[in-house]
C-alpha cells in the first residue's frame, strides 16, 4: 500500500510519541523525587515542571492535578517491582514457587530506601493530609495486596491450600513477609539488603504460610 499505510507491527514509534513518551517519564521521575524530600505539600506543579525541564502547561498535559500525579507516581513504583500481573502465571510455577516470586519482589519493594523515605513522609503527614495517605494506599498497599491474593484465592479454590477467606490468607502471608524487616528499614536500623537475605527470608516466610493454611487433604 501506498501514502498512509497503518503502523505495522515493530514499527519504532514516531518521534512525537517518543518525545512524549520521554517527558511523562521525566516528570514522573522529577516529581517522585520531589515528593520524596520535600512531601507532597510543599512541592508544586511549578517545582515539577522545572525539575523536569518541562513547562507547567507540559505537567497538566500529561497529569491533570498534583492527585493525579502522586498517585501515578506511586502506581508506577508498584508496577516495576510486580511488572506482570501474577494471575497469568498461577499455573506455570508450583505454589510455593509462585509465593517465593512474588514474595521477593514484595520485599525488595518494601525494603527499598524509596519506599522506607515515603511511609517516613506519610506517617509525618497522617493527620494533616489524609488524602495523600488514602491516595498512597489506593496505588500501592491496595494494589499489592490484590495482586498477592488473587493466586492465593485460586490455590484455595483448586485445593492446594485450606484458605477459607483468601484476604485472611493474603494478609497473613504479608504480615509473615514484612516480620521486623520492614519496621527496621522505616526506622533507619536496617543496613544493606541483599538478595540473600531476601531469599532467606521469604522461603521461611512461604514455609510458615504453607503451615498454616496447608493441601486441604491434609488436614
């Protein structure tokens, strides 16, 4: 075909894409940045714009409010640690296997000094800006916490494991992952992390969670 022939498949994306592409990611970034040393309040879309290298009308293009953008912020520090949703690969590792995968990921996530700073600024900010709060827990606790149930509710569904609730169960094995890990790493306590480490103690924290709700034939 001739003149405008549809984009074919591997086709790189035209320039004005990329460059669109490029800014949202620069203001992503400025902004998670900003959010993180100086808190959501004292940060302004104008201070975002000029830390992107952007202009503020560039800011609104892409993000309508502060709201939207801290939420997007948060969404996106969510997706890199959980890239593919875990219910497409309920079936292609054993349980346990599945529970180690994303029990890593959950812990680098939540170990992580991003991650650390942002419950300092929250916790700082609980009272005065409860949106901001109820904001963060939309895109990153609520999240996590159906992504890590939905494999649970299906193991307990074809019987591998006796999980009557699967919210109980999901919330148990995030209280099994976190331990005292999580609190040391908020409170500064907590020195390098390694993958190790992690390992370690998400295979004991899978062990743990697989006691208690074990086969449902076993019990």
């Amino acid at each position: 075909m001739q003149g405008n022939a549809p984009s074919q498949i591997g086709e790189k994306p035209r320039r004005g894409r990329r460059r669109s592409h490029d800014k949202a990611r620069a203001i992503l970034e400025a902004a998670a940045g900003l959010f993180l040393s100086q808190g959501f309040e004292r940060t302004s879309m104008d201070d975002i714009a000029a830390a992107a290298g952007v202009s503020k009308q560039t800011v609104y293009g892409h993000y309508k409010s502060k709201e939207g953008l801290f939420r997007a912020v948060i969404a996106d520090r969510v997706s890199a640690y959980f890239p593919q949703h875990p219910i497409r690969h309920a079936h292609a590792q054993p349980l346990a296997e599945m529970l180690e995968t994303m029990g890593r990921q959950y812990m680098r996530l939540i170990l992580s000094a991003e991650a650390a700073a942002m419950f300092r600024i929250l916790a700082a900010n609980a009272s005065s800006h409860p949106k901001m709060v109820a904001l963060f827990f939309e895109e990153g606790p609520a999240r996590l916490m159906q992504a890590i149930e939905e494999p649970i509710r299906r193991a307990a569904k074809t019987g591998l494991i006796d999980c009557p609730d699967p919210a109980e169960g999901c919330a148990t094995f995030c209280t099994l992952l976190r331990g005292d890990l999580f609190l040391q790493a908020v409170l500064g306590l907590l020195g390098p992390v390694d993958e190790a480490l992690i390992t370690d103690h998400v295979a004991r924290s899978v062990r743990q969670f697989l006691a208690i709700y074990p086969p449902r034939t076993a019990r």
